[in-house]
C-alpha cells in the first residue's frame, strides 16, 4: 500500500508540474486555432503548417471530455458536486474542554462529517486511517492556552493542504441569545470577496467540504473575505407565507434570519501541494507579512474600488 501511494504521488506530481501544463496549454492554443481556421474555411496560420496533419488527427479524437484542457486542480476535486464529500474533523493532542465543545460545533456545520478523539495517534498514522476510510478531507483544530487558533483543512488523497488561522471564536453557548436546535441538512454557502487567483482556490477548497445544497433548506453559511480575513457566520432562516394564489412574492427583508453559531475568522497563511504528513511538498502560496508592500491575495483590488463607489 505504501508503495502503491508513493507511485501515486510521483503520478500526481508529475501531471502538477507547471512545463507540463504550459505545454498541454500550448497544444489545446494550437488545437483551437485549427479548429477555427477549418470551420471558417480560412487558410491554416503560418505557425502551424507542418504539424496540422497531427493536430487534425488529435480533433478528429476528441470528444465532450477532452475537448477542453484539464488542470490540476480538476484532477484535485473531479468529484467536487458530483459525489457527497466525507469530512473526518478531529483535534490536536491534549484538547481542552472548550476545544472539544469548538470540535463538536464544527462537526455539526459539515453534513455527514465524522468527528474522532485525537487519543496517541499521530499525524501520518490518522491519515492512513483517513485514506482506509474513504475520507475526502480531514480538519484539525489547534489552540493556545485554551482558545481554538488554528484550523487544517487537508484533502485526500494528495491535496492540497490549506493552513488557516482562527480568531475571535464564539462558540453557540457565547451567542447573546440561545440559538435554536442546529438543523443538519446541506447548507447554502455564500462567497463574497474571493476573485483572485488564490481566493478562487480558497474558495474551492472550502466549497469541497460541503455537499450540494438541498433548494428547500433554511441554512446558510457565509464566508465573506474583507482584507483576507474570511469572516464565517451561520444562520437559518424562514421565508415568509404569503396567501395562496395572490401572487404574493417575498422580500429580502421579510426573510427571518437567526444565528446559530458557532462563528469565527479565518486567516490564510499557507497553501502546500500535498497532505499535511508529507514531506518536502512544494508550497503553493505563503503569506509574507513583512514585505515592504503586501497586496491582498484573496480579492483583486478593483473590487475593493467599486465598492467604495457604491
């Protein structure tokens, strides 16, 4: 089995590798090109006279699947919408009791997702656990002196890892009013704020934790990006009834919306190509904060410019 991972892995690298995704690029820029030039009927370009011969070959082979080029990131969540993700959330060594209660919380925001004491186990020991199980993804919270500050969000079974940092957490029971029972059916998520290049990823990975939403549901989860700093709330509301036949639409301000809890910040401050117990894995994206000018990562900044115009 170890064996069989290791060649996996080597697999899944190699398809990572930037030159050959430039190159698969270059071939799909070539394949469009041809395409374009025999439905218009228009000459072949210069640049691809000698090599049409293949190419023709290449078109006449493609199909629905093929005919767009595929990323790593397909590869990484294929299944993402199609299949019911299996989340296994879990703490560090030596919880804390307000740890545990944060742990159980968390369990419940994820439908179907299996929550599992720490114990001995260590970290490449409760991955192979994970990957014997099935599981798509594995959480691990941390604290400091009692108080959850890190979250873990891994991928299986190759990637990737996301490193978040968490602040001002506020458990259900620290909510000014008592939250009604936590309904567990698959909740609408709200993204706001995640247009770059890494919030896109961002964003991905925290969608693949979550399976599609149920349209009749009244849970929402909202991750909204302001300055990187993901901001998370979960509420439930209820729609209004209006008579039967008349017509009658409902309004945003007439939806009743209740928190539930828990709610928390997030920080990015690391992305690696790989699972957390692997070794030498490349790093995709890592927050520097002592750059002379750091620009924000998860949002472009022309949106921040249009909503101050607004």
């Amino acid at each position: 089995m170890l064996r069989r991972n290791a060649r996996l892995r080597k697999e899944y690298l190699y398809k990572k590798a930037p030159a050959l995704e430039d190159k698969e690029a270059t071939t799909f820029d070539k394949k469009r090109k041809l395409q374009e030039a025999l439905e218009s009927q228009k000459p072949i370009p210069t640049e691809l006279r000698g090599e049409d011969r293949k190419l023709r070959k290449v078109l006449d082979l493609a199909d629905e699947r093929t005919k767009e080029q595929r990323k790593a990131m397909d590869d990484e969540y294929a299944y993402l919408g199609v299949k019911d993700p299996k989340v296994l959330v879990t703490t560090s060594r030596d919880p804390s009791s307000r740890l545990s209660q944060f742990l159980k919380e968390l369990r419940m925001l994820f439908p179907g997702a299996q929550r599992m004491n720490r114990g001995s186990y260590v970290v490449k020991d409760l991955m192979q656990l994970a990957r014997s199980h099935e599981m798509t993804d594995v959480i691990l919270v941390h604290e400091h002196r009692g108080e959850p500050d890190g979250m873990v969000v891994c991928h299986l079974p190759f990637g990737p890892t996301a490193y978040f940092g968490l602040s001002n957490v506020v458990l259900r029971h620290d909510l000014a009013e008592k939250p009604p029972a936590m309904s567990e059916a698959s909740p609408h998520l709200l993204f706001h704020g995640f247009t770059a290049k890494t919030g896109l990823r961002v964003k991905t990975i925290l969608q693949a934790l979550f399976p599609p939403a149920k349209q009749a549901g009244d849970r929402v989860m909202t991750f909204a990006n302001h300055h990187d700093v993901i901001h998370f709330r979960h509420h439930s509301f209820a729609r209004p009834k209006g008579p039967a036949g008349d017509g009658h639409r409902s309004r945003a301000k007439d939806v009743a919306l209740t928190e539930n809890g828990p709610r928390f910040q997030m920080r990015l401050f690391r992305v690696e190509l790989g699972t957390v117990d692997m070794k030498d894995v490349e790093v995709e994206w890592v927050l520097r904060p002592y750059f002379n000018r750091q620009k924000e990562a998860l949002a472009l900044p022309e949106e921040d410019d249009e909503q101050k115009a607004t």
